[in-house]
C-alpha cells in the first residue's frame, strides 16, 4: 500500500478523554475527538479530513434519508499490555463494504481511504482504546448518499465518514430467542447480505415484538418456507450438532460475518469438524430432541460469541446449559487471545497501527 492519501488534520484543542469514565462504557455511546470525513464529487473522493468530532450540516432533501442509500461496517481495535494498537481483520471489512457499495449503487472507497485514513485517525486517538480486557474501540466507517434532490436515482454525491467508540464488554448474558416464522429480513435477490442501514431498519419491528412475548431476538427463516436458518438478529447463528460445527452456507440472504469466517477457522484448526450448508429449524428441533444438540451461538462483532440458553419454535421450547457450551466458550477464550495480543497472532489477523 502506497502512502499518497493526502489528509487535512485539525485537532481538537483539549482532548475529552478525561471525561469518560472507563468503568461505564456502553456500546456505541461515546466517541473519541477525531472523525475521517470525506466527499465523493466528480467522481472521486476528496476533501480527506480528519477533523474533531462534530455534527453535519445536510438538507431536508437528502437522498440517503429518503431513499436509504447508506451503508456501514463494524470493526474493533485493540492495545497490548505493550501499548501497540492493532485493528481485527480490518481488510475483510474494505472487501465486504465495497460489496455493500455496489449493491446499493454506491462508490467504492480506496483501500488508502478506508485503510489508511482507519490507521491514521487511530493513531491520533489512540489514548482512547480501552487497555481492560473484554474492552475495545469500536470503529464504524459509514458512507451516505448527499444529493440534495428527490429524484429517486443513485446520488452523485457520498460522504465518508469514521467515527471511534471505545466500548466495555458485551453484556453477554445468554440469549432467549424466538424462530420467526412471519416476518423476512432477506430474500433471494434482495440485500441481506450488504451491511446497508435499510437491513437494521426493517428489523426492529419483529425484534420488538419478540421482546414483548419475552425474547431477546429472533432467529431469521427465509422468505418462502420459514424453515430454513438464517441469521439470529443482527448475528451469524452457530450449532454444535454431534460435535460438529454447522452455519448456514453463505449466499445473498446471510452477511458474511467476519467473526463467522473466524470462528471457522479456529474450529477447524482445533480438530473440530465445521460444515457450511443449508439447516432447517426441523432439524435442530430433531436434534434437540435426541439430545444431540450441544450447543446454539450468534456470532458478530459487537458481542463476538453469543451463548443462547433458549430457542422457541411453535410449541417447542429448547431449553439448554451454556455452562455446558465448551466449544463456543472454547473459541470465545482464543478469539480474545488472539486480539489482546496474548497468544501469537498465526493467522495474521491483527493489524498493526
Ligand atoms: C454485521 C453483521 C453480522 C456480523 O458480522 P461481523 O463481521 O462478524 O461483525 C452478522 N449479521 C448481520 C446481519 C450483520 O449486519
């Protein structure tokens, strides 16, 4: 990678960091003193700043508030006990939202802008990673169509945005979760597998509605059958069926979740068998049944691995003992190794900033 990206920083007078208390960070509350900001016009994206943390100024007319041309991504930076920051698999992140881009008819972003503009706003906030274990800045890049104009066409003009959260631990109580069997969050053709804003939009309603009948979320099913898995909320989903790890093959109705992929991978270096293929509510019920059914997981950035002590469908309730979920437990302990850089990085999955 080539250092050309030309970036304007203004840095804040006096830093907030003094202010935030440590010992009380909820997901996605605070933020840091610098934000990445920059302008797609003419065809390329200019104006590169990184610049303090502030409002936007857009008109009422804004084509992605209208027309949802909006996407997102999700990454987590990590300190050492040496103080050396490290960014979590930050290149899955570029591929996957240049995707997400197409998809929803958007400019892509340059590896420099979107790596290097990562790596350089880090720097500058750096102080911000939380050094507790389980503690992490979470980055979110955005990008956003800014026309001014209700035509309903692809924008000619986009805003690119990082901003930094640093974040506590999870809250990672084992989940009761409810198998949907009305509502759709993705369909063949659809794009369920972008990161874009109109996916989380869509399903706050049936989330809702689960959390008033007593669950925490729901499991997708596919449009047609509602019977095939999906997804449980906004997180891959995980069996451990025999001892073998199954997930639902990836295609265009399921996000390709960077914790999935690596979840995947230490499984399978581990010696447990991992397969990716279609796995429909009946036969988890089937295996629940004879008790064959060790363990059930969501899997996602936010709160990497989460346990599901519950799982309803019809009349079914599935109850299990996470205490018993050695495997998701297993994989939870490596992964956190891995991006507190306590045991050797063998996959080459930290970037160094
Ligand atoms: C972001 C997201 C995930 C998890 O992906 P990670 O890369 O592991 O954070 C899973 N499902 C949906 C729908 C998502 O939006």
């Amino acid at each position: 990678m080539t250092d050309v990206l030309d970036i304007n920083v203004s840095k804040i007078t006096a830093s907030k960091l003094k202010h935030l208390r440590q010992e009380d960070l909820p997901f996605g509350k605070y933020f840091t003193d610098h934000m990445l900001e920059a302008d797609f016009e003419n065809g390329e994206w200019r104006n590169i700043e990184i610049k303090p943390y502030q409002p936007l100024l857009i008109e009422p007319s804004n084509s992605a508030l209208h027309y949802g041309q909006a996407i997102f991504e999700g990454i987590k930076a990590f300190r050492n006990h040496d103080g050396e920051a490290y960014i979590f698999r930050p290149y899955e992140n570029f591929i996957r939202f240049n995707l997400s881009a197409q998809r929803m008819c958007m400019p892509e972003v340059s590896e420099e802008l979107f790596i290097e503009g990562m790596r350089r706003l880090i720097e500058i906030d750096k102080e911000w990673i939380p050094l507790k274990n389980d503690h992490s800045l979470y980055i979110r890049p955005l990008m956003f169509a800014t026309d001014s104009a209700l035509g309903v066409k692809p924008s000619e003009t986009y805003k690119f945005l990082i901003m930094l959260s640093p974040v506590g631990p999870f809250h990672a109580v084992p989940m009761k979760i409810a198998v949907e069997e009305h509502y759709t969050r993705a369909a063949p053709g659809g794009v369920g597998f972008s990161k874009n804003a109109g996916n989380y939009g869509g399903s706050m309603l049936p989330a809702m509605l689960a959390r008033k009948q007593g669950y925490d979320q729901v499991l997708w099913t596919d449009a047609f059958e509602h019977k095939w898995l999906q997804e449980v909320g906004m997180m891959n989903i995980g069996f451990i069926i025999n001892g073998v790890f199954i997930t639902p093959d990836l295609g265009d109705t399921i996000l390709n979740g960077v914790t999935r992929s690596s979840v995947i991978t230490i499984l399978q270096d581990i010696g447990i068998k991992t397969e990716e293929r279609r796995i429909s509510i009946d036969e988890v019920v089937e295996a629940y049944n004879k008790g064959t059914l060790n363990e059930v997981f969501g899997m996602g950035t936010a709160a990497v691995i989460s346990l599901i002590k519950e799982l309803k469908y019809k009349n079914t309730v599935m109850h299990f003992d996470t205490s018993n979920f050695t495997t998701a437990l297993k994989v939870k302990h490596k992964l956190n190794e891995i991006r507190h850089g306590l045991i050797k990085d063998k996959y080459g999955w930290m970037f160094k900033i």
